[in-house]
C-alpha cells in the first residue's frame, strides 16, 4: 500500500519537499544543540524543562484522542465514524512519533537513551510512559493497517485485530493517565499536584485531538476525491464542543480550590501565568489568548446554526487546537517551574534555535501524517472507484 | 508487491549499513567525547560508616560569618564544579539563601530581624523518601542501602531532568554547557581541576553527594572540614551517642520543607 505514497500531484510533492526543508533547517539546529548543549535554549537551572516537553505533552493527548473515533464506531457501532476511524489512528501514529522524537531532543545524553530499557526502573513513572506510549504506537499502526489492507481488498478484517481495537480503547486513556502522572505526582510542584490532572488531560485531548482531526478532514476532502462526510465531521464537532466545556470547568475547578482556599503555594503558579508574579508575566498575554480562543470556539461549536458552516466550523476549531495548544502546550510544564523551589520567580522563553529543532520535529510528523493519509485516501478513492 | 529474496537481502543490507553509518556519523560531530573514567571508591578499613548520615547546621555559628564562603568554594574546587558565570546554567552543590527562600513557608515578616537578610547554607538534603531517585528512569540517581546517601552514576544518566522537576528543594544542576570547554574569552570554566575527582560530560545531572568519595578514605566532608567556625556537624543520625544526635537532643531544629514527607538529612538550628 505505501506505493501510493510515491505517486502524487505537484502539490502534493511541493508540500513533501516542503516538510524535508524544514526537517533539514531543525536537523542543523539539533547538530548545533549536540555540539553545545541544551544551553542553546531557554531553559536553565529554574525552568529545566521546556518547549519539547511542552510540546511532547500536547502531543500525547492529540494521540490519545483517536479513541474518541474508534470508541463510537468500533464499540457503539456508530457507522457514520466508520470512513474517517483510519484518520483518526494515523493521526495517533504521527502524534506518538512527535512525543518521542520531543523527548529525544529534550535529553542531555540522547545516545543513552536505551538506558531506560536497559535499567528498567518501575518506580519512575517514565518507565511506564515508554512502555504505553510505544505500545499505543503498535496497536495504532497495525490495526490501521491491517484494517486499511482489508477494506481494499474489500473482506473483513482479520479475527486478530478485532481484541487489539478493543485493547486500544482503555490503552489511549493509558497513556494521558500516565503523562499526567509525570506531573501529577511530584511533590512541592504546586500547579501540578492535582489530583484531577489527569482528567483534565484527558479533557483537553479530546478536545484538541478532534478539532485537529476536523481540520484534517475538511484539508482532504478539498485535495482529495475522498469525502469524510458532513455527518462524521458534525458529530466531531459535537465532541469538541462538550470536551472543550469539560477542559475549562476543569480549570475553574483549579481556580476555585487555590483561590478559596488561598493557600499561596496553590496559588502563585496560577497567578503568575494568569496576571503575572512578583512583576513577572511573559506568559499572560498568552493564557489570555488561551482564554479568549477557548471562549470564542465554545461559542461557535455550541450553537448548531454557526457549527453547521464549515468556515465557521474551521475557525472554531482552528481556535480549540490553539488553545490548547496554549494552556498544556506551554504554560501548564512551563508554569509548573514558576515560582521555583526558592520561590523566585525565573521566567523561561524559547530561543530561536529551539523553536526551529521543535519546528523540525512538527515537521517531521507531519510528514508521517502526509505519506499515512495519502495511502489511506488512495485506498479509499480505489475502493470508492 | 512481490519481494524476492535478492531484494530482501539488498534491503537488509542497506538498512544495516545506514544503521552503522549514523552511528559513525555522531562520533564525527562529537569527536574526542571521551567519558570520564569511572573511579570506584572502594571502602578502605579508615573508611568512614554511619547508619544514615546526616549533618547539622549551626546558624548562630554561620550567620556571624556573612561573607565567609570557605565551604562552597572548598567544595566546588575538589568536586570540580564549572564556573559558567551566568545563572541560567549555573552548577551549585552548596550555596547560601537568604531564609525567605530555603524557608518560603516560614516566612513572616515579623520574623526575628537577623533572619531576614542572612544567608541560609543549602545543599542537597539526602532525603529519606528522595523524590529524584523515585523519579529517575535509569536508577542513575540511587540512595545508598548502608548510608541513605543518595548519589548519582553520572555515567547512566540520559539528561532528562525528571529529578530536577522531583526536587523540591533546587539541589540538582544540569550541565547545560561543557563544563571541560571554555567560555567566548577563552577561559576554561574549570580554572583548576582536581585529579581526584571526575570531571562531567555536558548534558548530565548532578549535585552534593555528601563526599562519598572522601568518606571512602576516612575523611570527613570537605564542606565541613573547610568551615573555621564549626558551624556545620556531620554525623551518624542513627547512632543515638553520634554528636549531630546530641545536638539535635537540645536544640530546636528545623529542616526545610518537612511537609512533603521527603524526611530531609540536613538540620537547621536557627
């Protein structure tokens, strides 16, 4: 099936060649960091994690997301979700493949990656995202493609990939649970201690996933002869609209508690990154723009007469992926540093170099996306021919 | 898609070749990264041995002292701690804060007046229940079963940090530049280097390992060894005749950020 990768317009080329520019720019700029070190970027001894892990954390819930397809159609039968369920996984593939090329990037020693699995260490939550997360990668990529292999020969999947669907479904919550885990339990990092943390990943995954997926679909139906349907993109829409609700109450939730309660640790994460700290508050006009978008996307998914125009529905959408994109993307891991230990607060901004190294792997990715959709979109304009 | 056997094995091969050939390609871009040798330290019959180890910190002694630094630079120099002379990268095994911040949640502005702009000494506290080591995906950072010194192989350490964002006290520093390299003006960030003790690789974590290396030989920390004012005791918190136990007996002492269960090894008397 991947021949049809290698047979494609001019477009199509001039976006793959595209994508190889900006992976080869990002592969300069990590040659760079290899030779000096990560102190070609923002972080430091305050802020020592990032844009990569903030990137890695977003990514794992757009991964995640792909069960918001394979659970209607695959468990409730949902048959409208049955064209667009293979997007869905693939999306997931090119999502796992990002989060651990960002944690590559992210490591001080990336030869000694193997360390992880040479020194198998359970008691480090770590450990047990690798294992989901490449786990999560397998069953994606084989039931995908065995699906898709079966749908162009026109037969019914084979009996073995039936119980791998069903074990993807709990295995996709696995893996946000876990990667909220990294956060959720250390202690004297106040922003990150909740115990809802995980639920509110699994919130804004299922938002942000899905408001990516509908982009995705309305970009294929207007490159392609493959039409996901308005119905399937509705009901996405539907999805988006009730977990992003879910992902802000969530966050009010955070509010209420540290507010309330007005325990200062509880608090000074939340100030800083809402109203700025200690006359520190690079972050703010970001969290609201994280606001205002998230506000805006609600209102266009929420009301059927605005949700039913596409360009409107694309807008929304478009709103929910960046705000998300925002809220874990950047200021949930960064925020979580700020006020440090001492309680100071050290602010943290990207360098060129790192958004250029993140910019490759975005790249990267999407060049995975483009070549698995293209095979997908083939098989599914063979079989409709 | 057919795939006869002679395509299968030129594949193969390919993909064998590609895999050697990146492998050769990073040692080309990072040429000479030789590691440090690893020194083992093993116990000599001097060496010295505790049940849990613990230090004790007399403030009355240190604060006097303001501007004495003896034991951080006696500690940075044997452990051979980088000068990067910016905060961002900075390495620090043992330094002074001001008590608002070693004590954020004691602080009061009515605090006793000496207390408000005296330098605290930090340094890692050896937890008993250490968030770093649970976190560490490797065991690179590890507590010592015979002495609850918690320590690092800087040799398995992959750089991810997750100790860093563990720790609650900011006692972990990251290499974030070559501390074997020099800066723009050509100036080692090592000015000397102690044989003794190893140099690290760029992108390794590290901190205080309460001397290991010197209590292997039967010698005391070099942080306490360096202080003139007897301000810091080291000793065995589990031996109840220890000094540091009759210390703790009858001063009051406190130890930073207690509620998080971490059951910090440095005592403060203030």
């Amino acid at each position: 099936m991947l021949e049809k990768a290698l047979r494609g317009s001019r477009g199509y080329w001039l976006w793959i060649a595209l994508l190889l520019g900006i992976i080869g720019v990002g592969f300069l700029f990590y040659l760079q960091q290899l030779r000096d070190g990560l102190t070609i970027t923002g972080m430091g001894r305050d802020v020592s994690w990032g844009f990569y892990v903030a990137q890695f954390t977003y990514l794992v819930g757009v991964a995640a997301s792909a069960v918001m397809l394979v659970m209607p159609y695959y468990l409730h039968d949902y048959k409208t979700f049955g064209k667009i369920v293979i997007l869905g996984e693939f999306l997931a593939v090119s999502a796992v493949s990002m989060c651990v090329l960002f944690i590559f990037v992210d490591l001080g020693q990336p030869f000694r990656v193997m360390n992880v699995v040479l020194h198998p260490t359970p008691n480090s939550v770590m450990f047990w995202d690798m294992i989901v997360l490449s786990g999560y990668f397998l069953l994606n990529i084989i039931i995908g493609w065995a699906t898709l292999g079966a749908e162009r020969k026109g037969v019914q999947p084979a009996g073995w990939v039936k119980p791998l669907i069903y074990l993807s479904i709990p295995w996709a919550v696995s893996i946000h649970t876990v990667t909220a885990f990294l956060y959720a339990g250390l202690p004297g990092r106040h922003l990150w201690l909740t115990a809802i943390m995980a639920a509110r990943f699994l919130a804004s995954a299922f938002a942000s996933g899905p408001a990516l997926l509908i982009i995705l679909c309305l970009i294929v139906r207007r490159v392609s002869r493959f039409d996901p349907g308005k119905e399937a993109i509705q009901t996405l829409a539907k999805i988006v609209a009730y977990a992003m609700i879910t992902n802000v109450f969530f966050l009010l939730l955070e509010f209420f508690t540290a507010f309330y309660s007005g325990i200062p640790g509880h608090m000074h994460s939340l100030q800083y990154l809402f109203f700025g700290l200690d006359g520190h508050g690079k972050l703010v006009p970001f969290m609201w723009t994280f606001v205002v978008l998230a506000a805006v996307g609600i209102a266009l998914l929420l009301v059927p007469k605005w949700r039913r125009q596409e360009n409107l529905l694309a807008a929304a959408a478009a709103a929910v992926v960046v705000s998300t994109w925002i809220d874990k993307g950047m200021g949930l891991v960064v925020g979580g540093f700020i006020p440090n230990p001492f309680e100071r607060v050290v602010e943290y901004a990207p360098t060129g170099a790192e958004l250029l190294i993140t910019l490759g792997v975005w790249a990267i990715g999407f060049l995975i996306l483009t070549i698995l959709y293209k095979v997908a979109v083939g098989v599914k304009e063979e079989t409709a021919a | 898609m057919g795939f006869d056997r002679r395509e299968f094995i030129k594949i193969a091969g390919l993909s064998a070749l590609a895999g050697l050939g990146s492998r050769a390609a990073f040692e080309l871009l990072g040429p000479g990264e030789l590691e440090a040798t690893s020194v083992s330290y093993a116990a000599k019959e001097s060496a010295l041995t505790a049940k849990r180890w613990a230090m004790v910190i007399d403030m009355g002694k240190c604060l006097p002292e303001a501007g004495c630094k003896d034991c951080m630079e006696r500690c940075h120099r044997i452990h051979n701690v980088p000068d990067f002379g910016n905060p961002k990268d900075e390495i620090k095994w043992i330094w002074k804060e001001a008590f608002a911040h070693a004590f954020p949640e004691q602080e009061s502005e009515y605090l006793a007046e000496h207390l408000h702009h005296e330098p605290f000494v930090v340094l890692c506290n050896h937890c008993a229940h250490p968030p770093c080591v649970r976190v560490c995906p490797t065991k690179a950072t590890f507590k010592r079963k015979q002495d609850g010194i918690v320590t690092m192989d800087m040799h398995r350490c992959i750089g991810c940090r997750f100790c860093m964002a563990g720790c609650p006290y900011g006692s972990r520093s990251f290499n974030w530049r070559d501390p074997r390299g020099k800066n723009a003006q050509g100036e080692p960030f090592l000015k000397e280097i102690n044989q003794e003790y190893p140099t690290r690789n760029k992108g390794v974590v590290e901190k205080c390992n309460f001397c290991v290396e010197r209590l292997a030989e039967g010698k005391i920390p070099a942080c306490v060894e360096a202080c003139r004012h007897g301000a810091l005791v080291f000793g065995d918190v589990a031996d109840e005749h220890s000094e540091v136990r009759q210390i703790l007996r009858e001063h009051y002492t406190i130890r930073r950020k207690p509620e998080l269960g971490t059951d910090p090894s440095v005592f403060y008397i203030v």
